[in-house]
C-alpha cells in the first residue's frame, strides 16, 4: 500500500509541473462515494435493476464518455453516480470548465456520499494537459476512477487520445469518465460507451414538497460495445447509492403522476 502511494504521489508531481493548478483538496471539496451499481475489482456481480430493458452498468472498468450543454452540469451527477465505492478519485479540469462551469462544492459533493480526503482535483491550462494528467493518474493503482471534464472540441481529444485513455482505464482496472461539455458526439472516439446527458426535473422531497428531491437526468446512450443504444430516465438513490435507468413514459401526465406517487412513498 505505501508502494501505491508512492507511485500516485509521483505520477501527481508530475502533473503538477504540466498543469497550472494542483493542490490538495480544500475543506470545501469532498470525494464521492459511489453507488453499488458496478462491479468492483474483486469482480462482483452488479445488483439488477429495476427496469430489465435498461443497460447493465459496466461489467469492468472502461472509458465512459459523457456529452452535456455547456450550462448543465447535470452530466457530472449521472458520472458519479457510476463511480466504485469507497476510493480515491483523481478530478481534472480544463480552464474553461473551472471557469463556465466550476469546482466542485462540497455540500453538492455529500449528495453523492463524500470524503475530503480522497479527492484529488487538478485544473489543467488546455485539454492536452488534461487528457495527460487522466492517463498519468490512472497508472496509479491506489486510485478508485480518474474523471475529466473538457471544454467544446479541442485538437488534443482526438481519437488516439481515447484510444490512450481506454486501453489503460482497462488494463489497470480503474475506470474513467470523461464528461464534454458543449462537444460534438459526432467526434471519433475509442470510449466504450458514449452518452447524452440532461438535467430533468428532480424527484419530489419525501418531507417538503417544495424543496428538490433527488437528481434526474434525460439519458440517451446513442454508441456503445456492450449494450443496445436508447434512451432512458436516470435518477439516483442517495440510500443505496445507485443509479437507476428506466424508459421514459410517453404520456408526460403518465410521468408526472409516477412522480407525485414516488414522493409520496
């Protein structure tokens, strides 16, 4: 263990020379502790879900890309959602992202479960930093999953670059997200699953109706290895932190009804 900590401790030295900003996780930061949806390194089954026609969540670690408007942040929601339990969590940022869309909070954080100490936060000058400091972080061992988040459609994110980033997400066993804000789905790209991303409204609050509940997201899974493409409704149980996919409802009354009945169980 002391070994691993060493190599992570290098491999961030390192980033600290090729980012702008590197620094240990203020109190204000938390880490994510995630749902008991994927299967972890001991290769563990994944709970089913509820809705038998949604995806099965990843059976190993691999890259999973993430598209969103460049105003919604609800894409980083539905990422750690997916995120193993209990580990450490390497965050990059390009500049752009850290300024349109900012750091991460600490009280959004604790949503999602949440430690100070296991979160590293890095905010790169430009994607190519970004995308270096992913691939160095997941050559540490002692690392749970590496998530970046990059602006629009840089040069560097090409697809030798993901090609990168998912051969060693799969060899190491840590998986990576990389969540694009304002890109183009269109792009070429290696990430063994690619999806579409918006904030819905949240379910109801089981104690004040009047107060949001937990988070919701449209979902369209449009390319991917393992599983059919399509849409879903994504919502995340804080209790047993999981994500949970089912497909929409056609009749929007349907929806809001299904809604109202869950708040008030």
């Amino acid at each position: 263990m002391e070994q691993n900590k060493n190599i992570c401790y290098r491999a961030v030295m390192n980033a600290r020379l090729h980012t702008s900003v590197l620094s240990p996780v203020p109190d204000r930061l938390q880490t994510l502790k995630p749902p008991a949806m994927a299967r972890d390194r001991q290769g563990a089954e994944p709970p089913a879900t509820a809705d038998i026609q949604s995806p099965p969540l990843p059976g190993k670690p691999q890259l999973v890309e993430v598209f969103a408007d460049s105003r919604d942040v609800g894409a980083v929601g539905f990422a750690l959602a997916q995120v193993p339990r209990a580990q450490s969590i390497l965050w990059v940022q390009d500049r752009m992202c850290a300024q349109e869309v900012g750091q991460p909070h600490g009280r959004a954080l604790a949503r999602f479960g949440g430690d100070p100490d296991r979160l590293i936060l890095a905010c790169a000058r430009h994607a190519g930093d970004v995308l270096w400091t992913m691939e160095e972080g997941l050559a540490c061992p002692s690392l749970g999953a590496v998530i970046g988040e990059i602006w629009g459609e840089p040069k560097a994110l090409d697809f030798t670059a993901t090609k990168r980033l998912a051969m060693r997400s799969e060899r190491v066993g840590i998986p990576a997200f990389l969540i694009r804000f304002g890109g183009v789905a269109a792009s070429a790209s290696v990430a063994r699953r690619r999806w579409r991303v918006a904030s819905a409204a949240s379910a109801p609050h089981p104690h004040d109706p009047r107060a949001p509940g937990e988070p919701r997201w449209r979902t369209e899974l449009f390319r991917a290895r393992d599983a059919r493409p399509g849409t879903w409704e994504g919502g995340y149980d804080r209790t047993a932190h999981r994500l949970h996919l089912a497909a929409p409802l056609r009749d929007p009354a349907l929806a809001a009804a299904a809604l109202r009945r869950e708040g008030d169980g």
